[in-house]
C-alpha cells in the first residue's frame, strides 16, 4: 500500500484551534515596499494561548516561523516565505492606562501600529515619544529593530516587553533585553505579544507641535508618498549613509522599478511593478559601490525573509 502523502501545511495549521489561516497568501499588500511573493501558511492568533499552542506545534513539528509586523522594514522574497508566517491582529489586546502622579504607563498590543502609542500618549496627557511620530509599522517591530529618529529610540521609553515562546508567554524588563542601534535581542523563537512604555507628564501643546514639525520635515525630505521601506542602512558612526550614497552617484538611480529615491538617497522607493529582485539587487549595488569607493561597509536596516 502507498503511503499517503502529508497533508498541505495550512490545512494541518487549520486544525488548531483559535488561529485564522490562510493559504499562499499574498504579502506584497502587507508590506511598505509592497513586493515580495505569498506565504505558504499566514496565520493570525485570536488569542495568545492560541500563539504559544501555535509555536509549540511549529517546533514540535520542525516548521520555520516568520513574523509579519506592519511589513515597514521588511523585504521579503519573491518566492515567498515557507512554512508559518504570524502576523499578529492590532485588536489582539487591549490598549490600558496607568498615570499616577507625574508619569504614566502605557500597555498596548505588538500588533497594533505606532501611531496608537502617540495617539494614547495625547489622552493621557504625557510626552517624551514624539520621535516614534510618523513612523511606519507596528509596536513589536518598533521593539524588534528598536526603531527611531535621530531624535531618539524605541528602548528609550520602553519599560517591558511580554514575549511568547513555545514554553508560554511572560514579561522582560528593558534591562533583560540587550539592545543597541536599530537593534534589539529577544529571547530566540520568541514574539513581542505586548509593549509597555512608562512616559513623563507634559505640555501636550508643546508635544504636538514638536511632532507636527518635524512630520512638515520628513515630508520634504523623505519619499514618503512611494512605496519604499524607510531607511535602508543603518547611519555608520561619525556619518550618514545618505551623504555616501549620494557621493558615489547613486542617488535617483533606478534599477528594474525599483529607485534610489531623488529626494533621500538612503530610500529606496518602488516605482510600481518592482520585484523583490529588483530591490535587492539595488541595494547590494549601493553596498558595493560605498565600499569600494569610500571604504566604509553600510549595514541593513531592512530585514530579509524568504526565498529570494
């Protein structure tokens, strides 16, 4: 007798309860740069206990697990993910409130956007996290890349951070997760479930128009009406990669539908139609040429996954 062949993965996935699966889904869509091919298996936890029961079939079973946040940072492949990518729903936990004297503690969920923690930090009248204004993404990624401005990061206001793994779910302390320039090292195979972020009280008037001004600034310099996925490299220390890129005449540049932005060297934007090929083989060029002409090594801020 033949053996019967395994059953597709999401229809294995689609066993297990309190998970939403979908299969060969597009992620383009789901992405800032909006190329990239489906996912094999995507899948959205209606509850955390669903997310730990989630990752521990996953290891149980061997399948890679990739996390989807709000795609800002991220490029994924034109052959798309294998296995499990989990993007968590913005609803997933509620947001919560706990001003006490001068400063308040602000929890939300890692699936919800950045712009809820602005908006909550408004009604709460507190300050001090203008600089996450008008960024892109989702709180878990904000965390996952300690995302910021030249004006601050991420880890700066963060207080804990909750993590699921396969073993359950549980709170950090800043101070337990080492983190540095657009980078942060969370417990492997884990996933930022909720953030909290403790804030001063302030002048929310002030606040306002610190972060109105500088999104008037971001406008005029930043591509940001393209598809593009913000900074490509990290700044080197001393210098700014924007400046490097534009010194070895790269800036405007266009390779396939895909364009070192006019307006920001250290973008790149999708033109419409671009390939996940087409963003990749830019930015190895911008890579090469610095190092070879200026001799310093730039270092991605976008995070790869799939299969390119």
């Amino acid at each position: 007798m033949v053996p019967r062949p395994p059953s597709p993965l999401p229809e294995r996935l689609a066993l297990l309860e309190g998970c939403e699966v979908k299969a060969h889904e597009p992620l383009a869509p789901l992405t800032s740069i909006r190329v990239g091919g489906p996912a094999e298996a995507l899948v959205r936890p209606r509850t955390p206990g669903a997310l730990v029961a989630l990752l521990k079939w996953a290891r149980d079973e061997g399948t890679p697990v990739t996390v989807l946040g709000g795609g800002a940072n991220t490029l994924v492949g034109d052959g798309g993910i294998p296995g499990i990518t989990v993007r968590l729903p913005g609803d997933l936990f509620p947001e919560t409130a706990e001003v006490d004297g001068e400063e308040g503690r602000l929890t939300l969920g890692a699936g919800a956007a950045i712009v809820r923690l602005i908006n909550l930090m408004r009604a709460q009248g507190l300050v001090g996290a203008e600089f996450l204004a008008g960024i892109p993404g989702t709180l878990g990624g904000a965390v996952a890349m300690n995302a910021g401005t030249k004006n601050g990061e991420c880890f700066r206001v963060l207080e804990a951070v909750e993590v699921a793994t396969a073993d359950g779910v549980g709170w950090l302390t800043k101070a337990q997760v080492p983190h540095a320039y657009r980078h942060s090292e969370l417990p492997a195979g884990g996933i930022v479930t909720r953030v909290r972020f403790r804030l001063p009280k302030g002048d929310v008037v002030a606040s306002k128009q610190a972060m109105d001004t500088d999104l008037g600034y971001r406008k005029r310099t930043q591509p940001l009406s393209q598809p593009n996925f913000g900074s490509v490299f990290t700044n080197p220390p001393g210098d700014f990669a924007g400046r490097l890129i534009e010194r070895v005449n790269l800036k405007g540049h266009t390779l396939g539908r895909a364009q070192v932005s006019p307006l920001h060297a250290n973008w790149i934007v999708n033109l419409g139609g671009a390939t996940a090929h087409d963003v990749l083989s830019l930015l190895t060029l911008m890579q090469t040429r610095v190092r070879e002409q200026e001799g310093v090594e730039l270092k991605p801020e976008v995070k790869r996954v799939g299969v390119f």
